[in-house]
C-alpha cells in the first residue's frame, strides 16, 4: 500500500520526441486511478515509469516515500498486469503465479500457501495444472492478475488488461475488478484508451493527451465540469456536440447565437461570459441534454431554440442516437428516448437546458465557467 | 475433389521421387548390397564373402580410433558451437533493440559458412603452418611463442585444431537460426520477468532458453549427425595424419576404398556409419522432445 507521486516527470524519446510532458500528480494510498487519453498520450508511457520499464527523462516518481527514479523494476514493489498478459507459455499456471515468489526466495511451503490463496481470491484453483494455451481469454487474464497479487505488492499496475476480451467479457471483468479492487485495496493506476472503464472503474481519473495531464478529477466532475474542450470531448459517449456561436446580450439576458442557433445562457455564467459578448466562443452541448421543444416543459426559454432537419437515426433499443441537421449545415448528435417518432427528412426543434451548456474559449480551449 | 487433388500431385512429386530412389536410396541399397563382397572396384569381378567385411571392422584397430575421435566431437562440437552460438546470439539481441550494424556483423559471422569446405579447409592449413601462419607468427609476435605448437602435425593438437575449423564455419549459422529465435519471443516476458524479479541470468536461463529449445534442439542434431561425417574437412586438412590422430570414420572409408581398392570393406564401413548416424538421430529426437509451446 503506498501513494505514487510524479513530479514533474517528462519523458523524452532520441529524436526528440516527448511522450510525457511535465506531468505532476499523486495517486493516493490505496486510490484506483485511471489514466485515460486516445492512442499516443502518453498514458502507457506514464505507467511504465512507474514499472521501471521505461527511463525517467526529467523529473521524479515517488513510491511511498522513496524516489523510485534509478530502482531497477524488480526494486520497486510493483506488480503489473500486461494487455497480453505476458504469461510464461512453458510453465503451468501454477508456477506462473509462483514464479515471482520463487525468485524471491520465499520458502516452499509459504509460495504454496500463497498461490493458492491468490487462485482461490480468482477462481482459478481448477485451472493450476494447466498451460496458458489451454486457456480462455478471460482465464489468462485473471492468471496475469493472480500474479500480481500473488506478490502482495504496493502498487498495481494494469495496462489495458480488458482491451483482448470480448465485449460481454469485458463487462463482466470489470466488475470483478473493482470488486477485487475493494477486497485487496491496493493502489492502482490503471491505463485505457476507453472512456466507459475509466468513468466505471475509477475513484480518480486523469485524461491525458499528447503527453499533457489535461484534468484529474472524479468521473462526475469531469463530466459536469471538464477543464478545457478536449476533456469535454473525450468523456461522454456519444462525445459533446460543439458549435462556433457569438455572445450576445438581449432583453438583460446573454444568448449564445449563430446562423440558426440561439440558445440561453444561465445567469450563473453571464458573470464569466461577460467578455465574450460580440466575440466568438465555441458552445458545448452533449448528446443527452438535447431534447425536442415541445417536450422542454419550460426549461428553456421559449426562444432559446435550434432549428434542425433529422439526418440518421440509430435504434439502440433503450435509447436512439440522432444525427440532426443545423441550418447552417453542421452536424449534432442527440440522445433521445426510444419512443420519439423520428425519421430522416423531418424537421423539429431542438433546445437544451441552459445550465447543461458548456462554453470554451476558442483560443485556449479553457473551460469558461 | 479428393481425387483430383492426387491426380495433380503425383505428376509434380513423380520426377523427384525418382531422382531421389535413382540417386539416393539406389546407391544405399548398393551399398548395403556390396558390403557382402570383396571387390577391388576395378572390374565386375566381386566375390561373396558374408558377414566378412563386418568381422574385420570389428576387429581394426584403425577403425576404432577414427571412431572414438568421431565420438569425442560428438560431445564436444554440439557443446561448443551451440554455446558459442547462443552467446553471440545474445549479445546480438542484446536488449531486443538491436546493436548498431546488426546486418553487417550477421553477414561477417555467417561468410565462412558460405564458404567451401575445401577452401575453409586450405585457407586453414595457411593459417596453421608453424612457420609462415598467421597463428603462430601472431602468438611470437605477442611473446606468446611457447603457445606456438606444429598444429596440424601433432598428434596431441591435430583433430582439436581440425574441430576448431569446424566450429568457426558453424557458429555463424547457428548464431543467425539462435538470433531470429528470441526475437520472435515477445519483450512482454522479459519485462514481466523484471517486474517479478528476474535478474538478466534467470531471465536467459527461465525465458529464453526454454522458449528456444525448438531452435537448440535442432541444432544438437544437425550438428551432430555432422559430427559423424567431417570427411571434407579432415581430408583436406590432414588425411587424417599425423598417425591417424585426426582421422575419422568417413575419411577412414574413404582411404579403404580408393587408396586401399578394398570397396566391399569400405561399403561395409559405410553402413555401419549409416545405422549409427540413423540411431543417433533417433535417439536425439526422442531425448529432447518437449511439448509444442504457443506464444
């Protein structure tokens, strides 16, 4: 059990290449952190420090309360769980769980002791004698897991352990981790590049891109408020529609407007949006909190509207997905309940409440709040 | 559709079924045929003689000690090239980037295997003269000159630096079968590996050793069903002298037959070398067997 601290950890590649930039953050004790962010931002990279895999350019990574930076990997109590497993083809599942008490020297009878607590905790007892081979998908991923906790170890490591299941399998494992998670409450920093794990699973998520710590907050916090226009995008899922609008300041009350597009601000923002009136600021609305007009039921203003024209609709079952037209000839996506009778070609209103906008500035990117 | 397939398969597996019974299993069956006959290969003159042939090899000393040598590089050759071997292999893979100039070392350690025999076996004896070679010069030159031995004509040195020769044109080839080897394991292992707790040794000994067991044991075998002939390079290098010190049993043969005309003797000696060859390879095949690994 230990906290993970980087300060200020840069990690630069031969060639010039940075895949990790200044990144500071603490991973408390006992925190299942996810680090989130789309291929190449640095997040596996991030990880891998931590392991000792990968040498720390700038910068220290703290593991308790030691500096971890010049510990070879086997030094520092980690014990990570790879995307491929990584288990040893020629040896039994047995002396896969019992290979890293081996080389410790732990005695016989304790290394017995503690595989099979280690595959009981799993359900894996059954399946001691066999090769990886002769196992499932799902098998080998909680033998790589045995592994790990077979070490009792300060802090796991998980490298998109669920990217080779099937999509049912998926589901089902993620519930048993984080029941696992609850059971062994060891640290974790766990790495996706899904948005869906790292909302379910995390206590804390940070969302990385192109080597920069974009936000670290708690699921609900990065949905509700997200720190800058990328975070709004990456988390939610269909992501957040974003449209170009205008401040402007009608009746006392600010709208945000465009070419067909004219929709309320909540006075709680007005203060912040004050410098944004007669100026460009780019709207954030998600898919979920587009709802027909006519069934607004007064959220929203009775001019606060977008005309659209119904694109594609997508039928999930529980829910549809439909790809709107604006009058200006962007696109937005909306979640709706499964009963609104909607087909291409028909036109209707939409609108959204005003507290659920979200405005970013278009130079920055920065979250407006 | 079966059917067919066959009647399309034959036609192309026909020609070389034949060239192989015409040329190869033909002359073993001569062979096998002609070690009941003493016959001095000039004429058709042959005369049958039965298990004659074999008694006398039992009974010649000079047969026993081309064979003892054959097994004493049995032991030694496999050992040495494949440790050799692995060694460059993994300094080569050296950390699965790669070393810099990897394509030209590779080309470097696998020429001589390139090379003919003949011409290693020449290129060699210059090499080894106890005067004007480059081996011996070199070790005066270093004040080494008590190192400095008649190589190829002394009975003490003659078949180890014959075996030296042997193991300089091999290595290289094993090393580039060794080296293609582990880069096919995948890193994931040797980072879990380290993760675990595995310095570098237990690494090579726990991952790549039994990950490339497919590739050594293949090795063990080629090199020595190998170690069983050697006559090209023992016959060129030596002819077996000083005093039959580096001789070994295909040479032998091979002496029996065109310097001694006694050609029954000689198939007779080539069909004992046969079945200990087949034996060998057998008994290899079966030792080292491990089941199929998939990674």
């Amino acid at each position: 059990m230990a906290r993970v601290i980087f300060d200020n950890v840069t990690k630069r590649y031969a060639g010039g290449v940075i895949a990790v930039y200044q990144l500071n953050m603490e991973v408390l004790d006992q925190e299942f952190l996810v680090l989130v962010g789309p291929s190449g931002c640095g997040k596996s990279t991030a990880m891998r420090m931590v392991a000792g895999l990968e040498e720390i350019s700038e910068g220290r990574i703290i593991i308790g309360d030691r500096v971890v930076n010049d510990l070879p990997p086997k030094d520092r109590d980690v014990a990570m769980v790879f995307q491929s497993y990584a288990l040893y083809p020629h040896m039994t599942v047995y002396d896969n769980l019992a290979y890293p008490l081996k080389l410790r020297k732990v005695n016989k009878q304790e290394r017995d002791r503690r595989v099979r607590e280690a595959a009981r905790t799993l359900d894996i007892e059954p399946l001691l004698d066999r090769k990886p081979k002769a196992l499932s998908g799902g098998q080998r991923q909680r033998v790589a897991l045995g592994r790990a906790i077979v070490r009792n170890a300060d802090v796991f490591l998980m490298d998109e352990p669920l990217s080779n299941l099937d999509a049912k399998l998926r589901v089902q494992t993620r519930a048993e981790l984080i029941k696992l998670h609850e059971r062994v409450s060891t640290t974790t920093i766990y790495v996706t590049h899904d948005q869906v794990e790292a909302m379910t699973m995390g206590d804390r998520i940070a969302v990385m891109s192109l080597g920069v710590l974009q936000q670290l907050d708690t699921p609900q916090r990065l949905y509700d408020v997200p720190a800058n226009k990328f975070v709004a995008g990456f988390i939610g899922s269909p992501s957040m529609n974003f449209l170009d609008v205008t401040i402007e300041r009608r009746n006392g009350k600010l709208y945000a407007v465009a070419p067909g597009v004219n929709l309320e601000v909540p006075d709680f923002k007005a203060a912040s949006l004050e410098r944004f009136i007669g100026n460009k600021v780019i709207l954030g609305v998600r898919p979920e909190h587009i709802i027909d007009w006519n069934q607004a039921n007064g959220i929203a203003a009775a001019d606060s509207k977008l005309p659209v024209t119904v694109d594609v609709v997508e039928l999930l079952g529980n829910e549809i997905f439909v790809y709107l037209t604006l009058q200006d000839g962007n696109t937005i996506t909306a979640r709706m309940a499964p009963d609104a009778r909607l087909q291409r070609g028909l036109t209707l209103d939409v609108t959204a409440a005003p507290e659920k906008l979200h405005f970013f500035d278009p130079e920055t990117e920065y979250g407006v709040y | 559709m079966n059917h067919g397939k066959y009647r399309l398969i034959i036609p192309f597996l026909a020609p070389a079924l034949l060239l192989y019974a015409v040329f190869v299993l033909y002359p073993y069956a001569s062979a096998v045929k002609n070690s009941f006959y003493q016959w001095r290969g000039v004429s058709a003159n042959k005369t049958y003689i039965g298990l004659d042939n074999y008694r006398r090899l039992w009974d010649d000393d000079n047969f026993r000690i081309a064979l003892s040598h054959n097994a004493q590089l049995l032991i030694v050759l496999p050992l040495v090239t494949i440790s050799l071997a692995m060694l460059f292999a993994a300094l080569f893979v050296q950390g699965g980037r790669g070393v810099r100039g990897a394509d030209f070392y590779r080309v470097v350690f696998f020429f001589p295997q390139v090379m003919s025999v003949v011409i290693v076996g020449v290129l060699w004896q210059y090499i080894y003269h106890p005067n004007s070679g480059i081996l011996n010069s070199g070790l005066r030159a270093i004040g080494l000159a008590s190192f400095a031995k008649p190589w190829l004509g002394s009975a003490q040195y003659a078949l180890w630096a014959v075996a030296a020769v042997v193991i300089w044109q091999s290595v290289g080839f094993y090393m580039v079968l060794f080296v293609a080897g582990m880069q096919s394991i995948p890193w994931d292992f040797y980072e879990a590996a380290r993760l675990d707790g595995a310095s570098r040794f237990a690494q090579f000994k726990d991952i790549t050793l039994p990950l490339l067991w497919e590739n050594i044991r293949v090795a063990i075998i080629y090199i020595a069903i190998a170690a069983l002939d050697l006559f090209t390079i023992v016959a060129v290098m030596t002819e077996g002298k000083p005093n039959r010190a580096s001789d070994v049993v295909a040479r032998f043969m091979y002496e029996q037959a065109f310097t001694n005309s006694m050609f029954g003797y000689a198939s007779a000696i080539g069909v004992v070398l046969l079945i200990l060859t087949f034996c060998l390879a057998i008994l290899l095949l079966i030792l080292s067997r491990r089941e199929r690994l998939e990674f």
